[in-house]
C-alpha cells in the first residue's frame, strides 16, 4: 500500500512536471518577434537625398536662404529622412524638407524628388523647367530628359544613373563623388 | 531537519524490511543498515567509505551502488552539490542497469527509479531557471542541465522521444538571446538567436513558429544594418550596408517559405514574405504574397 501511495504520487508529480513543460514549451511558441516594417529602401533613398544635397554644388544665387527638398507624393520618404537624419544644415544652409503633393509649386527648391512617371512626371519636368534644381526619380526605364538622377535596382541593390547633361544645362556642378557611384545602364 | 529525518525513517521502514527479506544477514545488508543510519546523522561521506567498500570488491553490485546514489541523493538535497547530484545520478542509472542486466526483479528498484527520477526533473527545473536568466556564456550550462535530464529519461523511459522538449529549449534561449540582443546589440546574441532556432528546427523541422521566428530575426537584422546609416555614411558605405542587408533578406526568404508551407494561410507569415520580397526588388512576387496577406486577413 505504501509503495502504491508513492507511485500515485509519482504519477502525480510526473503529469504535473509534463504540464509545467508543456506549458513552458508552449510559451516558447508565444513570442514571435515584430517584423520591423520600417522599408529599407526608404532609408537608402533618403541617404542618397542627403548626399545628393551635399556633395554637389548649386549656383550662386540658390546659396541664399534654406535649402529646399521637395519630396512629392511621399510622406514615407520625408518622415524616414527626418527621423533618421533629422534637418542637418547643407553647407551654411539650413535644411528644408517639404512634403509636396499634386500640381506643387517648385520654384527655388534645390532638389525635387518624386516617384512619379510618364505624363505626370512630365507635368513636373515642365513646371521646373531649366531651374538649378536636381530633379530625383524613381525606377524610370529610361534616362528622361529633365531628370538629373533616377534610382535602378542594379545588381540586386538600389543604385542610380546619372544624367550630367541634364545637371550641367541646371547649373548644379555635381560632385566627384556623386559621378564615380553612379552606375550605367 | 525535521521532514529530512522522516523522510530516512520512511525509507528505513520501507527499505530495511525488504532488504532483510531479500537477503538475510548478508555483509551488505548490515552496512546497507549502518550506511543509512549515517546518513541519517548527515553522516554522508562516512556513509558511501562503508557501502563503496563493497563496490570495492565488486563493481558490478547493483544494490551498492543505489545505496551510494541514493545517500549521494540525500546529500545533494542537503549540500545542493551539483556535482553530489551528477555523481548521484550516474549511480542511480549504473544500479538500474546492473540489475536489468541480471534480468531479475529487485526490492530496492522502484526507490531507484523514482529517486532517478527527481533528480532528472530537478536538472529540468534548473535548465529552466537558467533559461529565465539567462546571461552570456549561460548555453552549455543550460544544455548540459537537460542533458542530464534526458539521461535520466532514457533510463527510466527509453522510448521516450525528447526532441520537442530539446527543441522548446533551444527556442527559449533564441528568444533569451533576442531579449540580450535587443538590450545590447551585440552581435555574438544575434549569432545565438540563428543558432538556437536552427538547433529547434534540426531537431523539429515542422515547426512553423521557429521558421517564422528565425526568418523575422534575420530579415530584422537585415533592416537592422540599413538603420546603421547615418550623417557620416559615405556613398561607398551605402552600397556595403545594402549588400550585407541584401544577405540577411536572402537568408530570410527560405525561412519564411518553410514556415508558409506549414501554415499556409497565416497573414503574418504572408506578409513576411510580401516584406522580404520588397527588400529584395522582387515587386511582382511582393504584389502576389500582399494580396494574399489582405486575403487571409479579411477571412
């Protein structure tokens, strides 16, 4: 009887053991890491703003007051940069990052990024016109006329293409550092 | 001190008498006697020179060495001498199979067995403490604590299959290492997230959650090096940190699509991939896993 009341009581502590490890199994199946969200090509493009912004050069007369990015359709964009990279002053320029939607005004804004294409691309080439301002697209299959920079996936990583024509008609002296990055096509 | 001393009285009550049946008036049974009543007195070390002096001159005598585990067992509980504890197991596990290799029944096997037994499920409890505070360094510790858990196991149970308990650990210390990851960003706890969850699947490949898990870790890193960019990062830097990102996502993907396999309906996982193919420029794949996670969302 003694012996019966021990193995009872076994079985008791096995069965409670066998639960307290299934459940602490099981709460190993409850902590599923959050997927960060947060893309990562947004960060790369917003890099490549700032560097845009900074390793070239702009006349003379786009070196007063702040210095201007328009960024369209895009508010993703604009809140990595500012998050990320705050407002940093582009040479004694403070920085301006505007959030910029449908038909903007574009005048005086140093770089202007948007990732719109075909006839609504070319309504904004139009409105910038000939100004000194980097016009920045996004996945264009071609090179246009009027874009400075457009970003390509390129060997798997997010790159860009440089048109120097288009930077020298603007009047934006780009930067050695700039030119020897940009990849060709 | 007072439970201790019931806890011999009982097993003298139990033991003795049976011992006595078995074989009366042996040398054995009247050191099996005194060594009890050593460790009665705490008299551990006294107790296991008067019944190892039988191993002594027989190595295979399997009631010696469940008396010396047993006192060993005892002394642990008092001492909480890990090393009382190993030492108790392995004597425990020697009797056991000495006498199943005898192919007779004995008095003193179930005391064997259940005092095995709670020590196994003490090395458990332990390996579970250690996992709840875990620190750098702690992995072999906390292995090698289950490790002895699961010999316990295979001597008592040896069909039991511990895989998915060696897993549920393995899984544990991911996610303990994740914790330290997050406080400290030290890589070597990103190293023992992967590994953990790599050790799970191995031993439990159809685990969908450690898939899940391992594949948002590393597409997380991967994210992660993107994050490390700053004011200071040169045009060159932006190309290296896409690159190693790009890895982590690549080491993502199949994780992922192992883990949709198994349950290939749940929106976390079908977002996951939507995410991972992002990050990898693949736009058409990225379109068809979105439109499935709004799917599997909506039902």
């Amino acid at each position: 009887m003694q012996v019966l009341a021990h193995m009872k009581r076994g079985t008791r502590w096995l069965a409670l053991g066998a639960l307290v490890a299934a459940f602490w199994a099981f709460q190993s199946g409850q902590q599923d890491p959050k997927l960060d969200t947060t893309d990562p090509h947004l960060l790369t493009t917003a890099q490549y703003l700032y560097h845009f912004a900074k390793d070239n050069d702009w006349p003379e007369e786009s070196k007063q007051g702040p210095f201007v990015i328009g960024v369209k359709d895009n508010p993703a964009l604009v809140r990595i940069f500012a998050e990320n990279y705050g407002t940093p002053p582009i040479g004694d320029q403070p920085l301006r990052l505007e959030e910029l939607e449908d038909e903007p005004a574009v005048e005086g804004m140093h770089i202007f990024y948007t990732d719109a294409q075909g006839d609504e691309l070319q309504a904004d080439l139009k409105r910038i016109g000939g100004s000194p301002t980097l016009v920045m697209t996004r996945g264009l299959e071609a090179l246009s006329r009027g874009v400075t920079v457009n970003l390509i996936v390129h060997e798997g990583l997010l790159r860009y293409e440089l048109n120097q024509q288009d930077a020298d008609r603007r009047g934006v002296l780009v930067g050695n550092r700039i030119t020897s990055w940009a990849v060709t096509r | 001190m007072g439970r201790h001393a019931l806890k011999w009285v009982a097993m003298c009550l139990w033991m003795v008498p049976a011992w006595s049946l078995a074989q009366p008036g042996t040398a054995l049974d009247r050191d099996v006697q005194r060594a009890i009543l050593l460790g009665k007195v705490g008299e551990f070390a006294r107790g296991l020179e008067v019944v190892e002096a039988h191993l002594d001159e027989d190595s295979r005598h399997a009631e010696a060495w469940f008396m010396s585990g047993f006192l060993l067992k005892e002394w642990y509980k008092q001492s909480d001498n890990r090393a009382h504890r190993q030492e108790a197991m392995q004597r425990l596990a020697t009797s056991l199979d000495l006498q199943s290799s005898l192919g007779r029944p004995a008095d003193w096997l179930p005391q064997a067995r259940r005092a095995l037994g709670y020590l196994g499920d003490d090395c458990y409890d332990d390996a579970v403490a250690a996992v709840n505070t875990f620190q750098t360094g702690d992995e072999a510790k906390v292995l090698a604590l289950f490790d002895q858990y699961a010999s316990a196991v295979q001597v008592l149970k040896p069909e039991t299959d511990l895989s998915a308990e060696r897993a549920a650990f393995h899984k544990n210390m991911a996610h303990a290492h994740a914790t330290l990851y997050a406080a400290t960003s030290d890589e070597v706890h990103f190293e023992g997230i992967q590994a953990n969850y790599r050790d799970a699947l191995a031993l439990k490949p159809d685990d969908p959650t450690a898939w899940y898990n391992l594949a948002v870790h590393v597409y997380n890193r991967g994210v992660g090096v993107m994050k490390e960019l700053g004011l200071e990062t040169s045009l060159g830097e932006i190309i290296e940190k896409q690159q190693a990102s790009r890895d982590h996502f690549s080491e993502a993907l199949p994780a992922f699509e192992s883990a949709l396999e198994l349950q290939p309906d749940r929106a976390e996982i079908l977002l996951g991939l939507a995410t991972v193919h992002h990050a990898l420029h693949n736009q058409a794949e990225r379109d068809r896993y979105h439109t499935a996670w709004k799917n599997a969302r909506g039902r």
